[in-house]
C-alpha cells in the first residue's frame, strides 16, 4: 500500500508545527498541497495576486514572531513574486514559500529532493527563515508532490554556512564605538529593524541615559521610544523640525541593527558607524558611506555600557514627535481646493482616534510619507511601513492577531491595484480600517464613507474605526505633495 503523498506529508508537517493559517494563490502545479492543507485543518488564505500571497505571509510573520508559510503556482507563478521577494529579503521577513524547484537567486533556497522526508525539508526551511529572517523559497517538483513518500538514502548537497548576528567580533565593536563616542560630544543613537528583531531596545535606552544621547529610530523601528525624554521620533527625512535640527548638530552617530538609509545628509557633520548582523552588511549604503561593523547589537551594547564615559544630555529634549506635529498643525489653515483636505490636518485627526492596541500599516503612495510622520504608533500597538502592498500586509497581521483592529493608510493607486484582496480579508473575517488618501487620480471603488473637508474627519474616522471592515476615501488636494511635509520654519 502506498504511503501518504509528498503533499500530505508536507500539510501534515505544518500543521504539527503549530501553523493554523497558509497564504496560497492556487494553479495547477500546487492544487494537490492546497487541497492537502485544507483536508489536513489548515486555513488556507486565497490571495488574489502571487504578491499578494507573500505580503500577506510577511504581515502574518511580523505580527506572530514566527515564519510563516505560502504556496504559489510553479513557473509563472513563481517568477511574479521576484519583486516580493527582494522586498520581503529586505524587510527581513521570515517567509518560507513552497514553490517551483528552480533557484530563483533569492536571499535563501532549499530544495526538497525525492527520498527526503517532508517533513525535516520543511523544518529545515522554517528554521533557515528564523536564522537567517529572510524569505525561503522551498523547492519541490510538481510531480514530487502527487507522489508517495519513499524515505531512503539520497545524497543531499551540502548545507550552505549559515550567516547571522553570531559572525562578527563583538568585543571588537565594543571598543571601536568606545573609542568613537569618547572623541564626539554630541552623540545620537538611532535604532533600527534589528534592534526590534533582538528585543534590545532597553539597553540602547539604557546607554542614551547612560551618555546623554539622543535617541532616534529609523521607520521600520518608528515608535520604539516612544515617552523617553531623550527621544527625537524618526531620524532621516521624516523627522520633525525640532528633531531634525538636533540631528543635523550630532557629531557622533551610532546605529544599531539600522542600514541608516540616506541619513549620511541629515547629519553630514557627524561620524557616523553602525552595528549590523552579517546578513545586513550589504544594505543600502554599500559604498562606504558609513563605517560598518559587524556583529551582535545586543552583545555590543551590554559591552559598550561598561565601557563609555557617563555624560549629561547635550540637547533640550523637543517632546513626543506626534505633539509636535500636531502644535505645528494648531493654526494651521493652507488654502485648498473646494471638496478636499490637507492630508496632514486629516491624518492628525485621525491619529489620536485609533485604538491603543492596534496595528498600523502604512502602505504606499503620494500619502504615505505624511501618514509615516503624523500618525504615532499605537500605546500599546505596533507600527509596519509596508511600502506598496499595505493592503495585502495588513490581511496577514490581522489574521494573525484577529483581537486587535488593523488600521491601513493606502494611497489611491496602490489600494486601486490591490483593492480585490478586500474580497479575501471579508472571508477570512479580517477587522480592518482602510483610510485611502486620494489625490484624484484613482477611482476609489468601495469606499463606504469619505472625508471632504477637517470638520468631516473626526466623526467619520469614529465610525469606520468600529470592528469589521471599512474603506474610507480621504479626498486630499493633489497640490500638497510630501515636499510640504514640514509646515513652517523653525528657528
């Protein structure tokens, strides 16, 4: 009697690894596992769009702690997802995707071969995603999948080395920033998406009280510090006047689990050297521009806080971003177009609105860069930039936290080109608020209310935010662009 199919097993595997959801877009190539998961009791989630799938499995993944898992079709179906996947490796997302058995050149690859268990593939795959957070492409043949398990001897490759926060020289490290804060006198600390990932962020706290540097965050961290009085909110373009001008006199910058993007302008004065895992070397600022070192951020800052000289504060603390920004926007009263909103006014009045515990997902768009700004990550919450695939992101987290409210920010054309995934988030009984800045030039199809003006803000966003899903359009005027993001001088 034969054995349980290739596809079975692998249903089988996720489902005693304590996976309840997996994100699919079905084709012929990979029918077999999806009708295995749903045999099997594992929710499977239809995404409409093969990066739909991965933005939902990456949401679900942040939300949850854990990788997650998707299928999508063999062939076509794999080759749409290139983008996904450079987006999900750079956002560290921990995804493994079962799919064709061809190395697309993704951050991992592990095929599964005939004779291997199913069940230690996945496994396998689960935990490279945990080591190394990454997306994982694990490749099975589609006819391997409609096949009996025959486990026997087979000559595996050898595994590839294993990257991560453990190569590096963290003593190292340690005295080279000790060495670096020991010569500044105006230190900044900014920290990024891997301190998050180490739960760190006390002894980054713990070294700004411990030096009198400010401390800053880069988006994906954005609310770490929130109501610490050596907090300036975001560093780089989305700072605050009053933050940016204490970043622009910082002499020393350190980030910790931080690429730093294009802060290099921001503080062009300052020596700037950053702490990153292995796998993060690369980044964005491959080039030079700043001092890399390699290494843990836990590590280096347990060491560094034996090491560095205690200083007073050397900045007036500038308050909570978010009060800032809603101070500057007070009296705040631009001219307008007839039937439309400043975006900023909208978004400052729906801020305060949203539940403590929610999550927000900024999506993509003209917006999104006022909604990064202006609307504070919940008390109690958390705050993802999801780029352009807000929509499918925010499904995945509120499946994976479905007490909590979702609160997405879109702008017109990215909610336009996603907007059939509303479909999938109303199956899967997603609590979902989604506020679309249109600027005019996108329908915005399916939007139960909208806001035209200041007044209508408030009492609108109250309503939508009740549980269950909304759409509301937030007419903006098309002339303020995110180059208005700062409101008026500062002195």
């Amino acid at each position: 009697m034969a054995g349980p199919t290739h596809a079975r097993a692998l249903a089988e595997a996720v489902l005693h690894s304590g996976r309840s959801h997996v994100f699919a877009l079905t084709g012929d190539d990979n029918a077999a596992l999806v009708h295995a998961f749903r045999e099997r009791g594992v929710e499977v989630v239809q995404a409409r769009h093969e990066s739909a799938a991965m933005a939902m499995a990456e949401g679900y993944a942040s939300e949850t702690g854990r990788p997650s898992v998707c299928s999508v079709p063999h062939g076509l179906g794999l080759s749409e997802m290139a983008a996904s996947l450079r987006v999900a490796s750079r956002n560290r997302s921990a995804v493994v995707l079962i799919a064709a058995a061809t190395d697309q050149g993704v951050a991992a690859y592990r095929r599964m071969w005939p004779g291997e268990e199913p069940a230690a593939a996945l496994a396998d795959a689960l935990s490279l995603a945990a080591d190394r957070l990454r997306p994982v492409v694990l490749g099975v043949d589609a006819e391997l999948l409609t096949s009996p398990v025959r486990v026997g001897t087979v000559r595996l490759p050898a595994p590839r080395p294993r990257t991560g926060v453990e190569v590096g020289d963290d003593e190292a490290a340690a005295r080279r920033l000790t060495a670096v804060l020991s010569r500044g006198r105006r230190p900044v600390l900014v920290a990024g998406r891997g301190v998050l990932a180490a739960g760190c962020a006390d002894l980054v706290r713990e070294l700004a009280e411990h030096t009198g540097a400010a401390l800053a965050t880069t988006l994906p961290a954005k609310g770490l510090f929130d109501g610490h009085t050596l907090d300036l909110g975001l560093a780089g373009g989305l700072a605050h006047p009053a933050a940016d001008r204490v970043l622009r006199a910082a002499d020393v910058v350190l980030g910790f689990g931080a690429t730093l993007g294009r802060l290099g302008r921001q503080c062009a004065a300052a020596r700037v050297v950053r702490v990153v895992d292995q796998d993060s070397a690369g980044g964005e600022t491959a080039g030079g521009e700043f001092e890399t070192l390699i290494g843990n951020a836990a590590e280096v800052l347990t060491r560094l806080r034996g090491t560095a000289t205690r200083r007073p504060p050397w900045f007036e603390p500038v308050g909570p971003a978010s009060d800032c920004w809603r101070a500057d926007l007070r009296d705040f009263a631009p001219p307008i177009a007839a039937g439309t909103v400043d975006p900023r006014l909208a978004l400052a009045g729906i801020g305060p609105l949203i539940p403590p515990d929610a999550v927000v997902v900024v999506g993509g768009g003209r917006g999104a860069d006022f909604a990064c700004a202006l609307v504070a990550r919940p008390r109690d919450g958390r705050f993802l930039a999801a780029g352009r695939l807000g929509l499918p992101t925010a499904v995945g987290t509120a499946l994976a936290s479905p007490r909590r409210k979702v609160v997405v920010f879109e702008g017109d054309g990215d909610f336009a080109s996603h907007a059939h995934e509303l479909g999938t988030a109303r199956r899967a009984g997603a609590d979902l608020t989604v506020f679309v800045l249109n600027d005019g030039a996108s329908t915005v199809a399916g939007a139960g209310a909208r806001i035209v003006d200041g007044e209508s803000a408030g009492p609108v966003a109250r309503e939508a935010l009740r549980p269950g899903i909304a759409v509301v359009e937030v007419r903006t005027d098309p002339s303020v662009v995110h180059r208005r993001l700062r409101l008026k001088p500062h002195s």
